[in-house]
C-alpha cells in the first residue's frame, strides 16, 4: 500500500495561528476562564483571579479578532519563599495541542522563578512532557468529590479535640504548614484564612494540626489538612464532611497518605488521579508533620 501524500488534507496540519506569548493581566481572566471550561475545569472566575493573585500568570494570545478563543494556552506559577515554586492551570486549546505550545509555556513559568525547584501535579496528558522536562515523579493525588458522604465519627487521643481556630493560632498554622510541606507557604495560608473557615486540632491547649474548608468549583473543597498522622488527619475531615453532609464536597489526597480507602468507604467518589512531579530538590518536610489534603492541583 502505497504512503499517504504529504498533500492528503488528513495528514497535513493547519498552520498555527499568530500567537502572543505574554503576562498575564486581570482583564484576561474571563477569557482564560472560558478555556478551562472547554476541558470542564471547575475553576470559577473568583478561582482564577485567586490564583493571579498569588503568582505570576502567561498566556498564548490569538491575534486573529474573529478567532472563537483570544486565549489559547495558560499557565500560573506561584513561589513559596526562596527556593520552591508550583507551576499550575497549563492549558492548551486542544485543536492546537502537540504543537510545542504547553513546553512554551512551561519554559516561560519557569524562567520567571529561575533558581527554584519546581512543583508540578501532572495530568495524564501532561506527564509526557514533564518527563521531558525533567520532572520526577513523587507521589499520587486522587481527587475525591460528591455530595453523600455517610456522616463519620472518628476518635481522638484522650486530651484532644476539634476546636474553632482563633487568630491568636495563625503563627502556629503557618510553622505546621512549613513542617508539613518543607515550603514557605505563610503569604498563600494568609490569604486563604480570609476566604476559609478553619479548625485545630488540639490537645491541652496546644495546637497540633489544621483543616481549611472554602468555597470553590462547585461547592467545597477541603484542604489544606496538616496534622501529624492519618487518624488525626481523619479527624479533621470528618468535621467539615459533617458539617458539610447536604453539600458538594471535594479533597485530593496522596496515596502515600492512606486516606483513598477511607474516604472511598465514606461515600465519596474518586473522580481523577494526578501525579505530583518535581525539577530540583524536592522540599525537605518534617516527618513528624503531614500535608494530607492540598489547597488545589495548581497551587499544592
């Protein structure tokens, strides 16, 4: 059988269009948000404009006026301190993918945080690229959602309980953060804790983990949870999924955390699996301290 021309329509590539690589400003939020929609992303508008907030965002700009999208591809970088960053929302329209665009971008983000090791929770579709790039894998999220997890009662150690967090608490949450995470953290935990209702795990007056629970998607997510191991960690969830039980509710959790299972016997859904990837040195976390729920996949 003889090969397929070079001239067959379906084996030739349209041309890509001019595009701009660019920072990205507050007024290109809407049209990024409608990107992430066509991959049914739940960030909201308020999601995106969070995340701005906190890093330095770039985009791939159409300069066709009657293209259907003016924003093409997008990706969010967010430091943590001197030496750690995550790199997030790397979105390419699809009729353009595998046309070099996402390493465009990635290089970009990653030049705006140059001498940083970098963080990434990789979709099945991104991993090729990262492997390319140098990224190593370290662990496995797995999303979980719904809106009918079976109230829970975990218990604590004698002395301990789930208590109201106050403000006198937020240095001790952002020193457990940095144990947990190996990660400067503190300027992302402010912002969240204006947006969040928080709790402490506590024991005699001492403060010995944290869960945050926030509007976002399309209902609640979870997360971060800190706390120094699973049983306890359970017990901070186990709050808000009951204060929470009419609500959507969604966390992404480590495999290595052992919390899948469990939360699977709660009546929530596992609906995705990323992998969380570094380019350098990997923070260094305390192993007495635990991240077991993340903020989100693009800010860790």
């Amino acid at each position: 059988m003889p090969a397929p021309s070079t001239h067959d329509p379906q084996t030739v590539r349209a041309p890509l269009p001019d595009l701009l690589l660019r920072p990205m400003e507050a007024d290109d939020l809407a049209h990024c948000h409608r990107l992430s929609l066509r991959f049914k992303w739940p960030h909201r508008l308020e999601d995106w404009n969070f995340l701005l907030q906190r890093g330095q965002g770039y985009l791939l700009e159409n300069t066709d006026a009657e293209a259907p999208l003016r924003v093409v591809g997008s990706v969010v970088c967010t430091p943590y301190g001197a030496h750690h960053a995550v790199i997030g929302m790397l979105l390419v329209q699809a009729e353009l993918q595998r046309r070099g665009l996402g390493r465009r971008l990635m290089q970009q983000a990653a030049s705006a945080v140059q001498g940083h090791s970098l963080i990434v929770n990789a979709t099945a579709a991104g991993m090729p690229l990262y492997k390319q790039l140098g990224f190593v894998q370290q662990d496995v999220l797995h999303q979980f959602q719904g809106s009918s997890a079976q109230p829970v009662l975990v218990s604590l150690p004698p002395g301990e309980r789930v208590r109201p967090m106050g403000k006198n608490d937020v240095p001790r949450l952002l020193a457990l953060d940095a144990q947990a995470t190996g990660m400067d953290r503190s300027k992302l935990l402010l912002a969240l804790l204006d947006m969040s209702e928080a709790v402490a795990l506590d024991r005699d007056g001492e403060m010995l983990g944290f869960a945050l629970v926030r509007r976002f998607g399309h209902g609640r997510v979870i997360g971060p949870v800190v706390a120094p191991d699973a049983e306890r960690a359970k017990g901070l969830i186990a709050h808000w999924i009951n204060t929470y039980s009419d609500s959507f509710i969604r966390l992404d959790v480590f495999e290595s955390t052992g919390l899948p299972s469990w939360l699977d016997k709660l009546g929530l859904t596992c609906v995705d699996h990323v992998t969380r990837m570094c380019k350098g040195e990997p923070p260094v976390r305390d192993p007495g301290m635990q991240l077991f729920s993340i903020v989100n996949q693009a800010l860790g």
